[in-house]
C-alpha cells in the first residue's frame, strides 16, 4: 500500500496529543533519514518535519545540544513551529558535562539555560548526562548550583549517570534533594534504577528491534503503558529495580517516555503505539 502522500496545507492547524494523565512521550530528535519511510508521510519536505512530529508525539527529546548549544533564535524557531501542548526536553551539552572540574562550570550551565528559556513552557525539562566516574563532592557541588528557575519558569533537570561506581543510595538522595529526577532506562549497557526521585519522571527507552514495526512487541508497550500510568499516579512500578526503599507518595507526577537509540527507525511508531495504548481506558 503506498504512503499517504504529505498532508501540507493541514500542518498548522492540526494539534499536538499533548499529556495524556501527565503522561508525555516522545523520541530523540526528528531529523533522521529513514523515518522519511517509516514515519514522515511521502513527499513531506524536510522542513516540515518537526512541525509533523509535533503534531504526532507530545515531547521530543533534542539531542543534538549535546553536541552544540543553538542560538535563541533558533529555540524560538522551534518552539513556534510546534502547536500547543507540545514539549521539548534538551540534552546539556558535553562541554559541560564531561568537564574535569564540575562545579567550575557554572557561568557555562547559565548561559546554555538562559538560551534554553526562550522556549518559554514548551521547555519540559533538561537532561543532564554523565558517562565517566564522578567526584562526589564536585558532582554535589555541581548539582546545588543548577539553577530551579529561567525567564520565571521552574526548571526541571534530570540527571542520567552511566558509571555503575557513581550510582547508589547518595545518589538518590542527593537528587531528592535538589528534586531532580533520576533517569531510567530498560538499557543493558548502562546501570539503571526506578527510584523515583523528584516530582516528575523520566524514562529513556532504549531496546526498540528492527523486526518488530512498533520496535516493542505489544505486551511490552502495554507494560510500559501501565508502569507510565503507576508513576503518573505519584507510585513506582513494582517490577522495576531500585536501590533505595519507596518514594514519598504524591496524588501526581508528570512522565516524560522516550524512545531513544537502538533500532531507531522503529522508535516513532513505539511512541505512537504508546500514545494510543495510554489514551484507552486502564
């Protein structure tokens, strides 16, 4: 059967999923060529891409501020060409994050937030990824100063640590403290615990499979449906590991879920089909 061809006349009115129960999920990026096979309609010109994915997912996670923080203009860009409703998370970049000297960093961290703050509330949360071991006094030191607020918005950060040495009960209290979420993933590669740790969730995805077209098989996007659901209803999936016992119980939290890496040509339709899967009735 041959691929709808692009709808362009309706992209700027049509509307995001938006949070379903405070459930948002989304992928890694929106430029990525073979989802122009998989999940942009044919003939869909590429810049009009993530006004489409924004009409299909409620957040997108921006990976390449890893690589290099945009100008303000261009996250103004963007935050215009999504509608209401839609999101953007934004990895920190790895100038910061992989410095010798955490806590040194600080006028880096402000001006990367600042830029960010001009996405106004489509800014859902920053990620910040560590891969190497870390000082725990520097790593505190680092984690206090990140600033709670930019342009009079809360901020979020959720703080995703790679080094198995560098994850354990302090860990989670520190980010307790600083009420930054903790990430998790269902990754092999890296440690990961569910301890919830703040009053949002986030989840990165990681094990989607060429062979399967929504990268999960059905029963595993509906348990990821109903751990998403626990967690937006301020609990914590029995299954999932933690190192630490249970968190204060909240009536909410808000739930970002992205499908991120593996087999990624597979990771749109994953976000659909949880989409879907959330919006029928537990």
């Amino acid at each position: 059967m041959a691929r709808a061809k692009a709808p362009e006349a309706d992209l700027g009115t049509a509307t995001a999923p938006g949070a379903i129960d405070g459930i948002r999920v989304g992928v890694g990026g929106w430029t990525f060529a073979p989802w122009r096979e998989t999940f942009y309609p044919e003939g869909l010109v590429q810049r009009r891409e993530l006004e489409y994915a924004s009409r299909k997912l409620s957040a997108i996670e921006v990976n390449g501020t890893y690589y290099s923080a945009q100008k303000p203009d261009t996250y103004a860009r963007w935050r215009d060409e999504t509608p209401p409703g839609f999101v953007f998370t934004a990895k920190a970049p790895m100038r910061i994050v992989q410095a010798k000297v955490l806590a040194n960093t600080a006028g880096q961290v402000d001006a990367f937030v600042d830029g960010l703050s001009t996405m106004g509330e489509k800014l859902g949360a920053i990620l910040w990824q560590f891969e190497r071991k870390l000082d725990r006094e520097d790593f505190a030191a680092f984690v206090d100063r990140l600033p709670v607020e930019a342009g009079g918005r809360r901020l979020r950060h959720a703080l995703e640590v790679r080094d198995a040495e560098s994850v354990d009960a302090t860990l989670v209290a520190l980010a307790r403290k600083k009420n930054a979420a903790l990430v998790y993933t269902d990754s092999e590669e890296w440690p990961s615990f569910a301890d919830v740790t703040a009053d949002f969730v986030y989840a990165r995805l990681m094990r989607a499979r060429s062979a399967i077209k929504t990268g999960y098989t059905g029963p595993e996007l509906k348990a990821w449906a109903e751990r998403a659901r626990t967690w937006a209803q301020g609990g914590e999936p029995a299954k999932l590991p933690r190192l630490t016992g249970d968190a204060p119980k909240l009536p909410h939290r808000d739930v970002f879920v992205f499908f991120i890496n593996a087999d990624k040509e597979r990771n749109p339709a994953a976000a659909t089909t949880l989409i879907d899967l959330l919006r029928k009735p537990a």
